[in-house]
C-alpha cells in the first residue's frame, strides 16, 4: 500500500511524476484510491490561499479518475466542496 501511494522520484517532470502516481493510486485498488482521497481534504480545509495551479489540477485529476473508476464516495463529495473554494477557469 505504502509503495502504491508513494511518487517515483525518478520522475523529474511534475506532471509525468502526479500522473503515474495517479496510474499506481488507482491501479492498487479501491483501498489506495480512499486513502489518498482521505488525505487531501484536510490538506485543502486547511489552506488560506490558493494553492498553485498545477497542485489543484493533481487533486481534481485524481478525483475524477478515482470517482469513474470506483464510484463517489463521502470522501470524493468532501473533497469536491472543498475544491470548489477555487473554481476551474
């Protein structure tokens, strides 16, 4: 589980390292997929500003992908309000 929610490193490109990590999150199951929604509300809740661009698509990316391939789920429907502080443009 732990290696499934870790990023590659060797990946240096922001985007390409988020994406794989998206592929492993979501490739490991339904567990991974929870428990790496479960930690971005509460890294969200608590930003007073609006996080970098690239930050937020990550956290939307994952949310979308996670939701076509498991379900919503009360964590998703957390995290989309929450997301919703910083609409897309």
């Amino acid at each position: 589980m732990v290696a499934a929610l870790t990023e590659d490193g060797a990946i240096g490109a922001y985007a390409d390292r988020k994406a794989a990590l998206r592929v492993q999150i979501l490739d490991a199951g339904a567990d991974a997929a929870t428990i790496s929604l479960a930690d971005k509300p509460a890294k969200v809740q608590g930003l007073a500003a609006k996080p970098r661009k690239r930050k937020l698509d990550h956290y939307r990316q994952t949310l979308r992908q996670a939701e076509l391939r498991f379900g919503p789920s009360r964590l998703s429907v957390l995290l989309h309000e929450q997301l919703d502080r910083w609409p897309e443009r």
